[in-house]
C-alpha cells in the first residue's frame, strides 16, 4: 500500500510541475502576442498603411502576410520547446525511480530493471547499481549462475547471484550457458568458454549467421562442419561422437531426433538407434514417441523403442448421401394475434438424405479413410476428403481437386 501511495503521490508531483508549465508559457504567448501587435501598428503608422490607396494596400497586406509567418514560426518554436522541456521532465522523474520500469529478478540479491527500448541495468539488493547500458540478458539453464547480456554492441556474461560482470563484453554472438559452457563468436570462429571466460574448446569451425543453439545437453552439443552443409555432436573435449552426417539434429530431453536427408530416426542418450530411420515425423513425449509416417498413419513406441500401437485412429464418422427421393415442406403464416392463418407448399423440394455403408475415419489430422461400420480398415488415410454419392459408392480426394471413386471394398470405379 505504501508503494502504491508514493507513486499516486509523485504522479501528482509531476502533474503539478506539468500544470506550472503549461500557465507560465500561457503567460509568455499573451505577453509575445501583445508586443508582436504593438509593433505592427507602429509599422502601419510609420509606413503609411492607414490609408485606402492601392500602396497601402498593397502594403498592408504584404505586411499582414509577413508577420502571420513570423507568428506561425514562433507558435512552431515554443511549442516544441514547451513540450521538450515536459519530456525531459517526465523523463528525468522517471529515471529517478525505479517504479517506472519493469522488474525482473535475477535472484535474491540481483534485479534487472528495464523500460521498453532504452536500456536497462542491474541493481543489488543494498541499492548499488552494478551494470548499466543493458539491452537485454539470457537466463542459463540447469544449474549455471552466468548471464548473458547485451550492451547493444558485444555480448557477455555477469554472475546472477553478485550482479557483477564475470566476461567484458567483448564478443558478436555469444549463448547461454549450460553444463558448464557456452559458445561465443570469436572473430567468426565457433569456440566454447568455461565460467572464467577461459576458451576450453576450439573445434575450428566458421559461425553460420543465422544458426542457434550451440548449447550442450546431455554432454553433447549440436555443431555443423566446415562447409556448413552438415551436423553432428560434439563432447565436452570437442571430439565428435556423432559424425556431422545429418541434414538436422534435434535434442528432445534424452533423445536426440537426426535427419539424413532420407528418413528421421531417434537416438538415446548414448547414441544407440531408438527407431530406425523411417519417412515420417518424429515427436518425443515424457511416457511415448509419437511417429507420423508419410502414408498418414500415426504410431506410438516406448522410449525403449517396442511398438505400442501401430495405427492410431483420431476420429470417426458417418457419411450421407443425397438419394432420388424428395421432401416438400411448407411455410406457415401466422395473422398478429399469432393465429395461424395459411400454410403454403415451398416451390422447391429438399432431396432426402440417408446414411452411407461405411463410414469415414480420420488418422492424421486433416487426412482420411474407409472403414466399414463395424471398424474394419477399408482403405489407408490417403485422401484429403471423402464424400459419399450413393450407399456404398464413394469421392475420394487426394488433394483439393484430383479424386476417385471407390465402393465399400476399397475397389476403384471407372
């Protein structure tokens, strides 16, 4: 409640210099105009403009002309003056307090204090400020204590418990620790420093502009080779444990998900093939692996790698088909007392519509199958879009305009 108090207090401070302001250039604009007056009726007099010949007209409205400028430029001053002068100090109230900008805490001891684009600092819990000119910082993972930040220009690390700088800034690129390192940018080079700053990996390989995450998981860290075109892992001693084969390599917890151009396969923590390597989507969950394969079809295996269900089935449904038959309704008419008056026979009839035999399954999202009504698999989930024509004849569409026609066997009609 006293925090509240003190801002609703200062907010007034400032509204009130505000107002103080405001009245003194009020002042100032009446006492200008007045003098500004004043001496055009002294140019009126002295140059003649009181009489009605062509002269003085021609020149009191030169002159007219000439000082509605003069004015014009001079509100254009002191209104950019007056209102500078209210920036400034609102800014300068501002940055008096730390009540304006938002707060982030690094620990008990460490707040990072920013506001929108300017730049931020860091202040201890005995009020000292130990960083300034922050543009922004990057929290470590797992149990690390270096942040990095950066100044607008270089990048480097402070320690999260003391506020202090630990690494200058000093380098292009540099990313958070974890598990003890972090990669930098040194002059273009890809390198890995320890907590003092201290270069512990050298693996010779050119930064990528545009390629994150030189971060280690599990002792292991994703690093492409020299001609940028392929990854691998790294260890700690920057020996390469998995060659730089793959078009790709996601860490996912323990696992790590590797591309080679062909298929996705998933590894264990010590590298040994979990799934082999097969056309398909690959997700990692906390009690499963979910595969996606390119006919559409979803399975699901243990992180041991054994199958746990082979065909996974997201909804069902019936279809309907437009028969020869036709429904005529009516249209009543009622008077204002809600009475009914009249009915009158519609002019077009509604076709009646039944159920189809089989029905219509949906595997991976948005594609489809036939199934018969007691759950047998009639066709793989192959078809965008399945629509039934008559009771066991069916439009299957592979894409928005290319289709089929197939009765309930899963047979082709020509």
């Amino acid at each position: 409640m006293e925090e509240v108090k003190d801002k609703k207090e200062k907010k007034t401070q400032v509204k009130g210099k505000t107002a103080s302001m405001k009245r003194a250039f009020i002042l100032f604009w009446n006492g200008l105009t007045t003098l500004l007056v004043g001496i055009a009726n002294w140019f009126t007099v002295i140059l003649g403009m009181r009489d009605d010949s062509k002269y003085g007209k021609i020149l009191r409205r030169t002159v007219g002309s000439s000082f509605a400028f003069l004015m014009l430029l001079l509100a254009i001053t002191a209104s950019w003056d007056f209102c500078r002068s209210i920036y400034c100090q609102l800014t300068l109230n501002r940055h008096s307090d730390d009540s304006y900008y938002d707060t982030q805490y690094i620990s008990r001891s460490v707040t990072y204090y920013s506001y929108y684009d300017e730049a931020g600092y860091l202040k201890t819990s005995d009020g000292k400020k130990t960083i300034t000119g922050i543009q922004w910082i990057a929290k470590p993972l797992g149990l690390d204590s270096l942040i990095c930040y950066s100044d607008g220009k270089k990048r480097g690390c402070f320690n999260m418990f003391t506020g202090k700088p630990v690494i200058e800034p000093k380098y292009n690129h540099a990313w958070i620790f974890s598990e003890g390192l972090a990669s930098v940018d040194d002059g273009g080079w890809i390198k890995f420093i320890d907590a003092s700053g201290k270069v512990v990996i050298d693996p010779k390989i050119p930064y990528i502009p545009g390629i994150e995450g030189y971060v280690f998981h599990n002792d292991r860290c994703i690093v492409h080779n020299d001609r940028r075109d392929r990854f691998g892992l790294i260890d700690k001693q920057g020996r390469w444990v998995l060659k730089p084969d793959y078009f790709s390599i996601c860490a996912a917890g323990k696992f790590w998900i590797v591309d080679n151009g062909e298929g996705k396969s998933v590894l264990d923590s010590t590298l040994n093939t979990v799934i082999p390597f097969m056309k398909a989507q690959v997700w990692v969950n906390d009690d499963y692996i979910s595969v996606t394969l390119s006919s559409h079809v979803i399975q699901r295996y243990n992180h041991s790698g054994e199958i746990i269900n082979d065909f996974y089935i997201n909804d069902v449904g019936y279809m309907t088909y437009e028969t020869d038959e036709l429904r005529y309704t009516t249209s009543k008419n009622y008077n204002e007392e809600g009475s009914l008056t009249s009915e009158t026979e519609d002019i077009e009839p509604l076709p009646v519509e039944k159920m189809a035999k089989c029905r219509r399954y949906e595997a991976e999202t948005g594609w489809y199958g036939l199934m018969t009504a007691d759950g047998q698999v009639i066709t793989p989930p192959s078809y965008s879009s399945i629509k039934a024509i008559g009771y066991d004849l069916y439009l299957c569409k592979d894409n928005d305009e290319d289709g089929v026609m197939l009765n309930g066997k899963g047979e082709r009609i020509r």
